[in-house]
C-alpha cells in the first residue's frame, strides 16, 4: 500500500504490480521479487545519468522476468495438460473395459441362452462362433479333434454351467471387495490383473506351483488395499483335462495336453503346451468363467514373487521381461522369413510370454499365431537347432512382431541369479521375481564350483524331477563368495518356509543341498573295474545326438559341455553301472555291452535316455 502511494502517479509499476499478482501462481512470492526490481524503476527526482542507468536496469530486468514468468506459466501448463492426457486415457480405457464387460456379460447371459431357475435355455442357432478365436496352427496338429470336443464340452454356444456362473459370482464379488476396499483406503483407480500360471501336472512342477501360489499369496496380502494383483489360476495341460488334485489348494484350469504322438512330432519339448492351453482356455467361456479381470499376468513355476507385483502394463503396451539371451541379428532373418514374410528381424523384441503382463483383448489377438508359429519354429530343423529351449519364445515374439504388439521391455521385472552372481540383501526390493532356472553350486567354502558343475552345496529344482525337496533345506556357506550374493540364500529360505507352512507337503527321501556332487574315480579304480575298462576310451550317441565320450580320469565330453563320469557299484538286485554327470543334473547309465546301447535314467524325475555306440 505503501508503495502504490508513493508510485501512484508512476503507470508502470501499477502495470507491474498487477502482472505480479498474475504471476503468483507460477512463480515463489513474484511479489517479493519484483518490489525491489520496480523500486529501481521509479522515475528520478533530477534528470542526470543515473536515470539511464536506472532505464537500463528497469529493461533488463523487465526482460528478465517476463522470460522467468514465461518459462513458469509454460511448465505448468504443460503439467495441467499432460495430467489431463493421463486422465482422459485412463477415462477412456475405463470405459473401453466396461464395454467389454457389458460384451462378455451379454454374450454369456443373452447371446447364449436364458438363465431360469439356475438352467440355462440354449438357442440351438447360436455356435458361439464370435467368441472362439481362431486355433491357428492347433487345427493342423492330430490333436485338433480333442480340442475341438474339449471346447465343445466345456459350453460355447450353451452358456455357463452352474460351476461355472458361481465360480464367475465369486471372482467379481471378490474384484467388488477389492475395488471397496481401494476406495476406502483412498488408494486411486486400480488397474486389477489375473495371474495365470501355466503349468503342467508333474511331480516337478507341482511341487514348484504349490511354492509359488505361496508367495504369490503372501505379496498379495502385503501389498493391501492399494494392490493390483487380482485373482489367480493354475492353467494345467493335463491329460484330457481332467483335475490332479490340486485344485482344492489353488484355483485351477484344466485343458488337454498333447498326446505322446504329438510330443514325439515336438522331439519332446513339453513347452509346446503352453500356447495350446491359453488356446484352449480363451476358446471356452466355461473355462474363461473366473477370469473377470481385464488384465493377465502370465507366469511360470519356477517364478519367486519377492515383493508385490503392480500392473506394468497398459491398455495398448503389454510389458514383458528383457531375455538377454535371446536378441535379434541379421543372422535370424533366415529363419524368421521361413515362418512369415512380414517380421523383419529388427522387429523381434526380446521377450517371451512369461513373465508378461498384456490386456486380455491383446492375449486374444496375439495367442493363435503364438501357438502357430512355436509349432512351426519347432518342426523346422534350422530354427529347432538355432533356438533351442527358448524356441517358443521365440514364437511369441515373432507373432507379436507381425502383429505390431510393442512390448514395454523392462530389465527390472524379474531376475535370474546364478552362483556367480552378486546379489546384495537389497536385490529383493530391486526386482519382482526370482526365477529360478538356474542352479546355484557352491563348494563348502563358499566359492562357485565352476560351469556346468554339480556343487558340494547345490540348490537346482533339477534335483527335484521325482520328488519333494525336503523341508529345512540347509543354507549355502557362509564364506567366500557365497557371502556376498544373497540371492542363493534369500531362495533357500523361500522354499523352506513355504513347505513349513504348507500343512500337506509331502514327506521325501530326496536329498537337500548337501550330497549331490559325486566324484570321479581314480585310474586304479577304473582298471579295477569290467564295465569301466570297457567304457573308457569309447563314444556314444545321446538320445540320437553323437558327441558322448568317456575319457580317462573320469573326464566326460558331452554335445553340452564337460561333465564327469564314474562307477556306481553293484547292489542287491542291481549290477554294476555309470553315472553320467552334466549340465546340473545326474544320470545313472545300464550297458548293454553286448549290444553296444546304454539307457540312462536321470536322478530325481527318472527321463529316460537311450544311446548306442559310435
């Protein structure tokens, strides 16, 4: 006030005075800035020099803060705006999602029959062919008949069963308590997803689907009110879909799985069941009925949930882990345009299914050319030998490609330690899960054992093919450099207190991380021995593939790398025999000399290997 008295004749600071009040919002007290700028601008009481001074510094100053003011007002309008972006997105993938909804519900309710009285009246007319994607390349397999009965079986065009519509009832009630209990804890709009564990109903993966429920669980719960991981179920390629016995334990789907014929086509790799079950799943209502979430989240056995999972997805980008080991080059546009002419190898993110995260109207676009192109990837003998395990992976990514599906690829989803990684205590807050496909192996003082060597101290779901771990695994060393990676010890512990809370986790006489490495023999142990002085020197093929030499000294030479190789005395109702020891896991080799074969079983599952010599 006192300074409009003193100024009041003087127009410019009046102008001043009130762009500064216009000012305010963008800038710290403008007002506290600009009095002593428009102070020096008063006009003076005698002309002199001092009076251009004074105009020189009114400009510059002037210039000053209209550019400071400019700048402002920009930033926080761009926010202003950028936040409206973010809200009419979300807006609009709410609304998008509630359509969908309102689609599902029609076609279950109205488009396939009537609901009276907890029965359903089916209009013979409606095939439900608009809610049946196509199978892709499964309609070519010789299991194409089976799926096509099992989808038949399990209601398209006839509505849900009884089962089914309570098993939908009880999943939106639950997504109603958790959008409840959102609201009252003031946490904002959530973006719930369905976690979908695919799996097989195997001794191996059973026991690693019952330790990953487990968890999952538990971050559920730690995550509360503000969480976003939503419902769960265990998608199970199981014979012809028939329960295992674990449904009672975790919710479950069961689909069919392919036959041995199948697999012997697919040389055996079991992965191939995974995009035939999502396949099958999505083609069923019935199955489909307590999936009620507009996101899926799909995970693996072998994946440890160490802290609580948000939705890293958005309506249009899926997210997905980044697969170091499987990046496109040059080197696989060969075999990528031998699947389809329209994938550039540049297009190929490093990705697979698992773990991913997508909208259940991507996973629909996207699952028939997955399944598709891994059968294709698989009976094709180039890309059978240049992408080995990771073929369907590959399959995955490829279908994305052609399709224009771009991951958000994140390095920070999931991680994959081994024993010569270096994990501080902290990488549990680092990373979402732990995926165990690697061994740890240590010595017992706590230095790595080497490459493809079975430790003195081993933790390997390997061991594990036949059998339970046990419970109260012991803990790695705690020297060397077993001391400074807390990766093995943090999954040991995982393991132990799920099967300790676990009420029906089986008793096992497999061993723990104490007793698997065996030792090679000696040269006199060797002479000492028929069957070892028979073997040493020789080559074998492995299951079909030539490479399997037995060398002196207990030296192994496998397609895989060197492992080791030693004698396993006779017993009781067992003669003498081998073991073949490689790649983290234990072989026991019977010889049939005379014939010149060999059948090998593997510790823990029992898969059976045959070999002839070369």
């Amino acid at each position: 006030a006192g300074f409009r008295s003193v100024h009041a004749s003087n127009p410019l600071p009046r102008e001043l005075g009130r762009w500064s009040s216009a000012l305010r919002p963008a800038l710290d007290e403008p007002g506290l800035l600009s009095l002593p700028l428009i102070a020096a601008m008063a006009p003076p009481r005698k002309p002199g020099k001092g009076s251009s001074v004074r105009l020189a510094i009114c400009l510059v100053t002037t210039l000053l803060i209209g550019a400071i003011a400019y700048w402002n007002i920009r930033f926080v309008y761009e926010r202003k705006q950028a936040a409206e972006r973010v809200a009419v997105a979300y807006e609009q993938e709410k609304a998008v999602a509630q359509e969908e909804r309102t689609l599902r519900r029609a076609q279950i309710d109205d488009g396939h029959g009537r609901r009276r009285g907890g029965e359903v009246d089916v209009d013979a007319s409606d095939t439900g062919a608009n809610d049946t994607p196509s199978l892709g390349a499964a309609q070519t397999t010789p299991t194409a008949l089976p799926v096509a009965a099992a989808v038949g079986a399990a209601g398209i065009g006839t509505g849900l069963s009884a089962a089914g519509q309570a098993k939908r009832d009880a999943a939106l009630v639950e997504q109603k308590r958790m959008a409840d209990a959102a609201k009252a804890a003031f946490c904002g709009p959530l973006r719930p997803f369905h976690t979908l564990l695919t799996a097989q109903s195997t001794t191996y993966q059973n026991w690693q689907a019952r330790i990953m429920h487990f968890h999952f669980q538990k971050q559920k719960a730690i995550a509360g009110a503000c969480g976003e991981m939503g419902g769960f179920s265990r998608l199970v390629a199981h014979g012809t879909g028939e329960p295992d016995g674990l449904e009672g334990e975790m919710p479950s789907i069961f689909v069919t799985e392919y036959t041995p014929a199948d697999l012997a086509r697919f040389k055996h790799f079991a992965v191939m069941n995974r995009p035939y079950s999502v396949v099958q799943m999505l083609a069923s209502p019935e199955l489909m009925a307590g999936i009620v979430e507009d996101y899926i989240s799909i995970a693996e056995t072998d994946h440890m949930m160490m802290r609580p999972l948000p939705n890293l997805a958005s309506f249009s980008e899926p997210a997905a882990y980044n697969f170091g080991y499987m990046h496109s080059h040059p080197g696989t546009q060969r075999i990528i345009s031998q699947i389809t002419p329209l994938v550039n190898w540049k297009q190929c993110q490093p990705i697979g299914p698992s773990p991913a995260i997508l909208h259940i109207n991507v996973l629909r676009k996207l699952t028939p050319k997955w399944n598709e192109y891994s059968i294709a990837l698989k009976l094709n003998d180039d890309a059978d030998k240049m992408f080995g395990w990771v073929l369907e992976m590959w399959g995955y990514s490829i279908a994305a490609a052609e399709l224009g599906i771009v991951h958000k690829v994140l390095t920070d989803f999931q991680t994959e330690p081994g024993a010569q990684s270096r994990m501080s205590v902290d990488y549990v807050n680092q990373y979402y899960i732990h995926h165990y496909t690697y061994g740890s192996e240590y010595r017992l003082d706590g230095s790595p054992q080497g490459v493809n060597q079975i430790g003195e101290w081993s933790l390997d779901k390997r061991h594990y093919g036949g059998a339970y771990p046990p419970r109260n695994l012991q803990l790695p060393p705690t020297t060397g450099h077993s001391a400074i990676n807390f990766a093995p010890k943090w999954l040991a512990m995982a393991w132990n207190e799920a099967s300790a809370k676990i009420a029906t986790w089986p008793k096992t006489k497999a061993m723990g991380t104490v007793g698997w490495r065996r030792e090679s023999p000696t040269d006199a142990q060797i002479s000492a021995s028929p069957l070892a002085s028979a073997v040493v020197g020789s080559s074998w093929t492995w299951g079909g593939v030539s490479g399997l030499a037995f060398n002196a000294h207990g030296l192994l030479k496998t397609p895989w790398g060197e492992g080791k190789w030693g004698i396993l005395p006779a017993t009781e109702g067992s003669a003498e025999a081998i073991f073949c020891d490689f790649a983290s896991a234990l072989h026991n080799v019977k010889f049939d000399l005379a014939a010149g074969t060999f059948v090998s079983r593997r510790v823990g599952d029992g898969e059976t290997v045959q070999g002839t010599r070369e």
